[in-house]
C-alpha cells in the first residue's frame, strides 16, 4: 500500500491493477494481485468439505436446525452445523494425512459437480445429556433373500425402565432415532420419536416396567410427541434393533435424547452419525477421488441441439 500525493486527493475506487480508497483522511492505494494458482489442492479441499457440510445440512435440517443445546434459533443451529463439522473434517482429514494413512482412506464424499448426497459422520446435536451408543449390523431376517442392514442399540431388557437404566436417562425423556437409508440410487434422511413415559389406556401414568412393545407389537405410549415410524422393531438378546419408515438399508444412524429443562430450555444429548460403509456400495468416494475429481472440467455435449455453437 501507497499513500497517494497532493493530486490523487479523495480518489476512491478502481483503476487498472490499483484500488484507491480514504482511510483517517488519506487516500491509499493498493496494488490488485491474482493468486498464482487459484485452485491449489488445499483450496479444493476446502471447496469439497464445504460442499459435503451444506449438502448435509440440507437433508438433515428438519432435525438439525435445532438439535443444538443453548442455540435459540435456526439459523444459529445452522451455523453451528456448520462450524464443527468443517472442524472435525479438517481435523480428521489432518489426522489421516499426518498418520500417513493419506485422504484415500477417508471415505462418504461427492466431487464438486456430484448432484448426488452420500452421508458422512455427521455430528447432528451436541449437548450435556448422556449419549446413547449405536451401532449397524447386517441382519438376514429383515428380508425375504438379501440380508439388510439395521441399526441397533445396547438395551437389556424390553421395559421402560431397562431402557432408563441402561441409558442413564429419566422417566420423560424423548429418543429420538436418525437413520439414513439407502432406496436403490438414492439416501433417505427418517425419524421416530419414543417417549420414555409409559401411559394407561386413560392416559395415566402407567409403571415403567411396561413394556416397550406389547404383544402385538405396538407401543402402549399414547403421548402425543411420539411419532412410532419404526419399519423393524425387534429385541434380540440384550439388542433392541430398528430400521425406521420404509425400511431401507441402512447407512447411517444415531440417537438424540432431548429433556424439557425447568426453565423452560430444552437439554440435548452429543449425536454423530455412525457409518455402514458396505452398504454405500459403488457410491463409496475417498475423499482424495472427491478432491482429484473437483479439478475435471465437464465435457461440453457439442451434439445436443442446444449447444450455441452449432449452426444449423
């Protein structure tokens, strides 16, 4: 930068290569300089991260825009979505690098110009409640021939009250369970919600040794906050196992406790999605194949009939 002489005096703006612009009363100019490489490896990394975080964000808001403990609003969950998945990229990208292991060990990314949304561990809520552990497992019963994936989590016992203790949670608490499932080319984002608060036929408390599912298997909770979307709800051993709406293959899966605080706040549990990376298939990118693929330029089709430079 350059303080300007007597007769360049007030010029602001633009002029060739330079920018004049006023600061405490003198007029600066600053010499304009493109970067010699505008798209270095880092910077397409960045462009790949931020890519993946949005498109997430996007299929996963109707959950996420508000599953982040002391975050008031949408747009304040939005950007916190936001600011620690990039982080845990970044750092888990780093990691892997530093390790050796290199970006070709890091999977669940699209390249730049991928239309198409594969799921990568997304943190999905974050808060002081206890966290519930889940995990995915190939289970042959689900379907008629091919094996499926389910999601299950560690609950002994099929009361109310084995899922408290085993949980460290409390009578009231609502789980909500996240799934990603995959429907032939494409991933599906699908919720239930489960109240711990067993209810009576009237409406009244009723003990927590009911259990969970009846004998015909539906859920004697009548609250009106639990949205039952279970396809496969099924004890086995000390597992209880679900896949949720139109019971799919499932890819991803998490659990969020929330509980209505006294002062009115709502308290949530830390939630990041857990992976089934066999079941993404050929969809299965590296975030290295993701990287290299953002530098390509798409083939312009110079036989369609909308391609300006054919003359007829």
């Amino acid at each position: 930068m350059a303080e300007m002489t007597k007769n360049m005096y007030g010029a602001i703006g633009k002029v060739g290569n330079m920018t004049y612009y006023q600061r405490l009363g003198k007029t600066i100019a600053r010499t304009n300089t493109k970067p010699k490489n505008p798209k270095t490896e880092d910077q397409s990394l960045h462009r790949v991260l931020v890519k993946t975080v949005n498109k997430s964000y996007s299929r996963l808001k109707e959950i996420c825009n508000h599953s982040f403990e002391d975050y008031n609003n949408a747009f304040e969950c939005m950007n916190k979505f936001k600011k620690v998945n990039l982080k845990y990229l970044r750092e888990h990208a780093t990691t892997l690098v530093a390790s050796g292991q290199g970006l070709d060990q890091f999977y669940q990314f699209t390249p730049i110009k991928d239309r198409k949304w594969t799921p990568f561990a997304a943190i999905i809520s974050e808060g002081h409640l206890p966290e519930v552990a889940v995990s995915i497992k190939s289970n042959p019963s689900t379907g008629s021939g091919a094996e499926k994936s389910v999601a299950h989590v560690n609950a002994p016992g099929q009361t109310y009250a084995d899922f408290i203790t085993a949980w460290g949670l409390q009578r009231g608490d609502m789980v909500t369970f996240v799934t990603v499932q995959k429907h032939e080319d494409d991933y599906e984002v699908e919720v239930a919600r489960l109240v711990l608060d067993p209810r009576n036929a009237d409406g009244s408390g009723a003990p927590m040794t009911t259990e969970i599912v009846d004998g015909q298997g539906g859920f004697p909770c009548s609250n009106r906050k639990n949205e039952l979307n279970f396809s496969i709800c099924e004890f086995d051993a000390d597992h209880f196992n679900f896949v949720l709406g139109r019971g799919g293959d499932v890819v991803a899966a998490g659990i969020i406790v929330s509980r209505e605080a006294v002062s009115g706040n709502w308290l949530r549990s830390n939630c990041q999605l857990v992976l089934n990376e066999s079941a993404f298939g050929p969809d299965l990118c590296s975030l290295a194949k993701a990287v290299e693929d953002s530098y390509k330029t798409s083939v312009i089709t110079v036989e369609s009939e909308y391609y300006l430079n054919n003359a007829g």
